[in-house]
C-alpha cells in the first residue's frame, strides 16, 4: 500500500528562533491508520503535524502527502484532502456566524449548496450546534469554540484528519464527543493523526503512536508497546492511563498477567483469565 | 505565513546612538521635521538626509532602515510624477516641456524633488529614533517632560496595533487557505479583510478588559520598571538641537535667496526621464508589493 503521508529527514527551524523544532523525522503514515503523536510541551508536535497540510515547509528534508512533495504546493491544494484543526480555535475560526464556518470548506471544494447544507446539518447533529448555528463564533465558549473547529473541517470530509489537542481543557461531554468522532472516521476509512496530553483518549483509540522529545521522533510504536517502556515514559515525562500503569506493576508481581491491559474492560478480562487459572 | 513584515521598531544594539538618552534623539528628530516644513532648499534637505544616513550608519541599522527606504522610495517617487503636471505653487507656473496632454512645469520638478527628499531627511531621522530606542523608554521620557499618561498609553497602543493587524491578517488567511480557500487575487484577500478587523476589534476589547481589571484608569503617579538617565551631554544634545533648528530656521526665513525654485532650470531632457523614472519606479513596486501579496 502507498503510504498516503510520507515524511524523509524532516528538519525545522522556525525564522524567528534558534530552536530546531523538528529534527531529522522520517516516518509514514498509511491510509486508514489512526495515530496519536504526544510529547511534552514544545517537543515540536505542532510543528510536524502542521507540514502534513503545508501550513509550514521543510527547512531541509521532504514531505509527500498522497504522493506529491508538498514544498512546492499551497495549503488550499493540500487542503482538499487533509483537514487540520487548529490547537487554537481562535486561528481557526474568521466566520460571522457558526453556520458560514461550518459551509466555508464544502463551498471551496465545489460542492452542490444541496450537499453543503446537509454537511452542515449531518455535523450539527453529530456535534451537537443547534443552539449556536446562528452566533458569532467569538460569542461561543472556548470548548465549544474547539468543537466547532472540528465541525468546519468534518463537512469537507478530508481523507486526512488532524486533531491538534482536541481534548485539552475540555468537559466530559466534548470529550466524548471526541471519541465518537475519531471513531467514526475510523469507521469511515479516514486517517487521523491526533495531537494529544490525554493518554486515556489515545489508549483507546490509536493504532501507533509517535513520540517525540525535544524536536526528535524517539519511538513509533504501539501504545501497548510505548506505555510498557518506562524509560521512554519516564524521559518524556509522560504517564500512562492510571489502569495501564496498574496492570503494569500487576504483570510485575504476578507474571500471570498476559497482556497489558489499555481499558477497563482489558483489565477485567485479565483479571478475570487469572482468577480462572 | 512570512508576511512582509515592516520593521519600525527597535534594531537592538550597543552604538554611541543606542546609549544617547531617547529625549535629545527626539528633539533632533523633532528639529529635523521642523527645519524640513520651513523649507524647499534642495541643499538643505539633502544635507539633513546625508547627515542622518551617516548616523544610520553608525547606529549599524542600515538593514533595517533600508526595508523601510525600500518601501518609502517607490511611494514617494509618486509625488514627483503628480507634482511635475500640477505643482504645489502658487501660479503662473512655468511649463518645461509637454507630453500629449501633460505638461511638465517648472516648479512641478522642483517642488517634486524638493518633497522627496524633504520626506527622505525627516523619516530617516525618524527611523534613526525609534530603530536606536526602547519604546518604552521613549514613553516614559515624553512622560518626563509632562505628557499625560493616557495619551501616552494612546500613542504605544497605536504603534503596537500595526504589528498586531500584520498577524491578525496572516492567521486569518491561513485559516482559511487550511479550509480550500478558492482563487487567489483580490477577490480572495478581501473577504478576509472583514474577519481581520473583527478579530482586531475583539483583541482591543480584551485589552482593555485587562486593563481595568489591572487598574488602568487609577489615579496616582504611575512608575516604569525602566529607567531613563539623563546625563549632561544629553542635555547639551537637547540644548544644541533647539538651537540649530532655531538658528535654521531664522535663516531660511530671513535669507530668501534659499529659494531655488526660479534659479534652479531644469532641462526638458532631464524633466521629462525623471517623471517616466517616477512612474516606472512606482509601477514596478506596485507589481511587486501585489505579487507578494498574493502569492501569501
Ligand atoms: N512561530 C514560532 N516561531 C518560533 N518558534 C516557534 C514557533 N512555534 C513554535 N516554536 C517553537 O518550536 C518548538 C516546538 O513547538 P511546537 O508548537 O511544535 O510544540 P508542541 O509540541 O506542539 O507544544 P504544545 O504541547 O505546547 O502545543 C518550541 O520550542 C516552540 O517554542
Ligand atoms: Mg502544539
């Protein structure tokens, strides 16, 4: 299978700073996968993920999304086929009301208004934004701010999904409202690249994670895989879902654990598999 | 997502100019503008020019004032051409040569160079300024010498609004190229014009919510974590400004053969390339200043 984001020795260093933000990052990305990218804060995941629809090039290196070197092309090209939300929906969002948001991406690939409309309405329904269609988007609160984000980019439908921290500083209900919608695109085919700090979110919802540190992709590997290595965790100052970590130090003691466990629901068929034996 | 980002600010550095006290920079720059309005003398424009060139230089922000020249130049370059057909003299004014329609006047040249480099002298003494002080130094010696604090607060508010619609304007376009935006040309640009000044609106209204709520409009005497000192030699900076615009000025009211307007002929050949330069200067930045911004 082609790989639909293909990136080779990617370097960036922003004009402005000294900082190299990017170093040296090959990796790729298959169609369909689901694949969070975490770090901490300034490890440059903002800064990869934002190559992948152009918004920024590479200093030295490349990046092919669905087969083409992106350097010589402009965002609105990428942009009919990779979605970006924003982290911040203030850079996101220039519409007068919710509704003109939601419409701006169809309207520019060229959509029927027939069709444009019932994108809007599929995605009011799916993010619950009856009650705002007809506001200004800076009247909204900031969480709801973020889910209108990803509604203007659910209505183009893109083949690429990028989430840039879409659970940071969320309630419960957005939250869930997240988790509905990377497992829709999921269901629907999409590849989803998903920024995060919420490593219950990503535990249960990535295929692949890519961590990076300091500008620099130290691991691509499965959660299972990435949380069960404590030198990474601990060098990036990341920590596992709570029920991860407690299967871990289970596995520890009792090596009757098989599997470490990503959900509730694993842990409980392990326990359940130990109190058997 | 580079805009073309004019640089009025401060270049940071450690020249002579750097360490000079902002207030006597400010009563030169001050003087230099006043002696520019008094009058028309090519000799003493580009003298005034020269002179704060040679002191760019020394400040070592010839980078920076270049930019800002580049952009000033092809402007300014329009004044000739308007001036040379309608000049800003009282008539009858003496026609050079005529082109179709255009007349090419006398005075038109005349005022039109005169202009160009009376706006040459005063903003390169401007920029050497601003490029070699700390804004906030700046402010806080205006406020020295008795300017209100608020409208102080104006004046900086107003200079930093400019760098903040720069960005607002990029980080709506990028918006809005993530989601396809269609075309490029003005049709393109302008809608997002809108969503700029709303955006810049809001971030005003933000402001000044923090503001009060870190007690803006309080009364009292207000201090600055920066201090200006004012030694004697600034001093004697400021003193010997105001002389030498006074002094100027007193001589190019009282000498009238300063005025070169009727001495200074112009030759139709010389006449006629400076005004086809003019336009030609002025239309290739034009295409140029487009083509940047469109391809933003
Ligand atoms: N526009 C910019 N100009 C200069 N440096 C920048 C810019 N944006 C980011 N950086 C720097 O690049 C590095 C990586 O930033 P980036 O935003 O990619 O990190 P991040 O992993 O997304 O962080 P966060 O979790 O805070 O969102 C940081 O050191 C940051 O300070
Ligand atoms: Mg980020």
């Amino acid at each position: 299978m082609e790989p639909i984001i293909k990136v080779e020795d990617l370097t960036h260093i922003y004009p402005t700073g000294q900082v190299v933000a990017v170093k040296d990052i090959s990796l790729e990305i298959n169609p369909g996968e689901i694949v969070g990218v975490i770090g901490q804060n300034g490890s440059g995941k903002t800064t990869l993920v934002k190559h992948f629809i152009g918004l920024l090039k590479p200093t030295s290196g490349k990046v092919i999304v669905n087969g083409k070197d992106t350097a010589p092309l402009r965002v609105q090209q990428i942009a009919a086929n990779v979605g970006y939300v924003y982290q911040n929906p203030n850079h996101q969002l220039f519409a007068r009301t919710v509704r003109e948001e939601l419409a701006f991406g169809p309207r520019n690939l060229d959509l029927p208004e027939d069709e444009v409309n019932a994108r809007v309405e599929q995605a009011v329904e799916f993010f619950h934004l009856e009650e705002l269609l007809e506001l200004h988007p800076y009247r909204i609160s900031f969480p709801l701010r973020k889910l209108v984000g990803m509604a203007s980019i659910y209505t183009m439908r893109p083949a690429v999904f990028i989430l840039d921290e879409p659970t940071t500083g969320q309630d419960n209900i957005t939250t869930q409202t997240v988790y509905r919608l990377i497992k829709k695109l999921r269901d629907e085919g999409s590849t989803v690249l998903c920024v995060a700090h919420d490593m219950i979110l990503l535990a249960e919802v990535v295929d692949r994670m890519l961590v990076l540190r300091d500008g620099d992709l130290i691991m691509d590997a499965t959660p299972r895989e990435v949380f069960s290595n404590y030198e990474i965790m601990s060098s990036t100052h990341l920590t596992p879902p709570q029920i991860t970590t407690l299967s871990l130090r289970l596995r520890e003691k009792y090596d009757a654990f098989d599997n470490v466990a990503l959900s509730i629901d694993e842990m409980v068929s392990e326990v359940q598999k130990f109190s058997n034996k | 997502m580079q805009g073309v980002v004019i640089p009025i600010s401060m270049v940071p550095g450690d020249s002579i100019i750097h360490r000079i006290n902002p207030l006597p920079k400010l009563a030169w720059a001050f003087g230099v503008l006043v002696i520019s309005f008094a009058t028309r003398n090519p000799l003493i424009l580009s003298t005034l020019f020269v002179v704060g060139v040679i002191l760019i230089l020394v400040a070592q922000v010839g980078n920076a004032y270049l930019k800002v020249a580049m952009i000033l130049f092809p402007i300014s370059l329009t004044l000739i051409v308007l001036q040379s057909i309608a000049p800003a003299f009282p008539k009858p004014w003496t026609p050079i040569v005529s082109v179709g329609p255009f007349t090419i006047f006398q005075e038109g040249i005349y005022s039109g160079i005169s202009m160009l480099l009376r706006i040459f002298a005063m903003t390169t003494w401007a920029m050497l300024m601003i490029m070699t002080s700390h804004p906030s130094d700046i402010f806080t010696s205006l406020q020295k010498i008795g300017m209100p604090y608020v409208l102080n607060f104006i004046l900086t508010m107003t200079l930093q609004l400019l760098p903040i619609l720069q960005n607002e304007f990029a980080v709506v376009l990028n918006a809005q190229k993530s989601r396809a935006m269609k075309g490029s040309g003005f049709g393109a640009i302008l809608p997002s014009m809108v969503p700029v000044f709303v955006g810049a609106i809001e971030r005003v209204q933000q402001l000044s919510i923090s503001l009060e709520s870190r007690a803006f409009g309080s009364s009292g005497h207000k201090t600055s974590y920066r201090r200006v000192r004012m030694t004697f030699w600034d001093i004697l900076l400021i003193v010997l400004g105001i002389v030498f615009t006074a002094g100027m000025t007193y001589w190019i009211i009282v000498d009238k053969s300063l005025d070169w307007s009727e001495t200074m002929v112009f030759h139709p050949a010389f006449a006629i390339g400076l005004v086809v330069f003019a336009t030609l200067g002025f239309l290739a930045f034009v295409v140029i200043a487009l083509r940047n911004v469109l391809q933003a």
